[in-house]
C-alpha cells in the first residue's frame, strides 16, 4: 500500500511556489447516463429475458376459424455486479504541512477517478462492441445470441434469416443513409418491423468535425448541387472521449456509433453507487480515504445500436 508522505512530495511544503496544480482538477462530465438505461438493483445479478411477439393477423373468411399462432422465448442475459474501488493514505505530518492543499483532499481526486471509471465502463461496451466475450473494464460476455453486441450475423429465434448492425463505412452522408435505412428495416424475431428509429450519432473527438459539417449544414455536404441536408438536425450528437484510441484499449478514431435512444437494450445497473470512507489510523496518526462502488453494464439485445469502425476495411 501505497502511503502520501512528505518525503515524496517536498514541492507541496515549499511556500515558494504560486500554485501547485493536480492532474485531475477537472470533473469529468458523465455521457453514459445519455446514453444506457439505467436502473437501480437490489439484488447480487439482475436478469433479461424476452418473449417474441405474434404475426401480422391473417385474413379469415366467412364462417372460417381464426387461425392460431404462437410466441418463441428470447435470449437471457444476466447482469453480474462488480465491485470497483481505490484507497489512498495520507501521514498526518503530510496533512498538517502541505501548503497549497494540493495532496491532502484526496477525497475529490478518488470521486474524480471513480466518475472516470464509470465513464470507461460504459464506453468499453461499445469499443469492445465487435468482440465476443468483450474486454476492458466492462467485462461483458457476449449476447444472448452468442453474437457480439455489433454483428452481421445475428439469429432470429425463429430460424429466419439472419441480421446486421456493423459495417465499415467512413462517417458520411452515404454512411448515415445505408445504417439509419438499415435500423429502421430491423426485425423482430417474428421477422415483423419493429421501428427502430436512429436519432443518436456517438462519436470520438477525433470525429466532431466531420460529424458537425454532416449534421449542421444546410445544404447537401461535398456537392456543389443545390439540394437540401435531410440529416440536419437529425441526429443528435453525443462526443464520448472515452471511445477514442487515446482514451481506452479498445478505442477507436474512426469508429462510431448510431443509436435510438428510446428503443435501445444498452443497460446500467447501480448495485451501489459511490461511498466515500475515511478513517484516522490511531497509532500513526494517517489519514485514509476510501472509494468503491458496484455496478454492472451491458446489452440484452443487439437491435436499437449500429456500429462502424469507420476504417473501409
């Protein structure tokens, strides 16, 4: 266990200097709430599960017996909370001389740690969208068609033909016309329409300026011919730094994501948000801080979400 003494940081005791600043002043702004429905959980796992609907109704003639018809079980998908947390211990001497207040109130510098894990949790489900049995903070497994979150061979329960939400289209006009047609095209597993429609556009940093010139001009974008944007205004634009390359593992500058906000199965669950502890150890006089919190993250079903890797491959 790592302990903050004085030894170790002698700059915070100089007077000399103006200002002593931290690494992580700045509170990160949460984007995953605008993105996963979140829920509260009371218990160690939460469990999806889902039941098809029915056909189109069937035409009958006079004096002729309404036709039956039947229902097939969906995939479960269970949610296992992890725990998540961090420590820090402060010596008292360390508390007492610390002149800029700099190493001392560890406690907003864990709060700030723990908003970036959260952040890097949700994002991880979609940077480690197209690997089975997932990666990174989130520790997600597949599917509950076995499939990858983003695939273009997702099974239908009734054996009907397959489906997809991943391609590798560059971000651009043709890009946003092929997924949003495709979306709204999706199946249910009675292979009925289920009108999923995109109004969201995830993006890393490294995209928001094509993703603004695509979703604000008024006029077609790369064309000299007088026609109007139909995708003005039509999506709404989230920028998630932590699905960029720099940000994660498993992140990406040229992928993206399309989603319905209101027609998505993209789950967060809180067993327990965030508890801040503290304790003075008596012999020594150290000061200890402590942060943890358990959650668990991830997709019942793919439909509702439409990634690209945005690299032509």
């Amino acid at each position: 266990m790592g302990v903050l003494t004085r030894s170790n940081f002698p700059d915070v005791l100089d007077p000399a200097f103006r200002k002593i600043y931290t690494d992580a002043e700045k509170e990160i702004e949460y984007k995953y709430s605008s993105i996963f429905n979140i829920f509260n959980s009371s218990k160690d796992i939460e469990k999806d599960s889902s039941v098809s609907g029915l056909t189109k109704l069937t035409e009958v003639g006079e004096g002729e017996a309404v036709p039956s018809d039947t229902v097939y079980l969906g995939y479960d998908k269970t949610y296992t909370h992890k725990k998540f947390g961090k420590k820090t211990t402060i010596t008292e001497e360390m508390v007492e001389d610390d002149q800029f207040r700099a190493v001392a109130p560890r406690a907003k510098g864990l709060a700030i740690s723990a908003n970036r894990s959260i952040e890097l949790s949700g994002a991880d489900v979609l940077n480690y969208g197209t690997t089975s049995g997932g990666g990174g903070m989130a520790a997600f497994t597949s599917g509950g068609d076995a499939k990858a979150l983003f695939a273009n061979d997702h099974p239908r329960s009734d054996g009907g033909a397959t489906q997809d939400n991943e391609n590798s289209m560059d971000l651009a006009e043709d890009a946003i016309e092929t997924i949003t047609v495709t979306m709204a095209e999706t199946l249910d597993d009675r292979g009925e329409l289920i009108q999923i429609t995109a109004d969201t556009l995830i993006i890393p940093p490294a995209l928001e300026r094509e993703a603004k010139i695509l979703l604000q001009s008024s006029g077609r974008v790369g064309t000299a011919n007088n026609d109007i944007n139909v995708y003005q205004g039509a999506l709404n634009l989230v920028v998630w730094p932590f699905i960029s390359a720099a940000a994660a593992t498993g992140g990406s500058d040229t992928a993206y994501y399309v989603l319905d906000s209101k027609n998505n199965k993209l789950n967060w669950f809180w067993r327990r948000r965030q508890r801040l502890d503290n304790d003075v150890d008596f012999d020594t006089g150290n000061m200890e801080y402590k942060l943890t919190a358990r959650w668990s993250c991830g997709f019942s079903d793919w439909r509702g979400i439409f990634g690209s890797s945005g690299d032509n491959a």
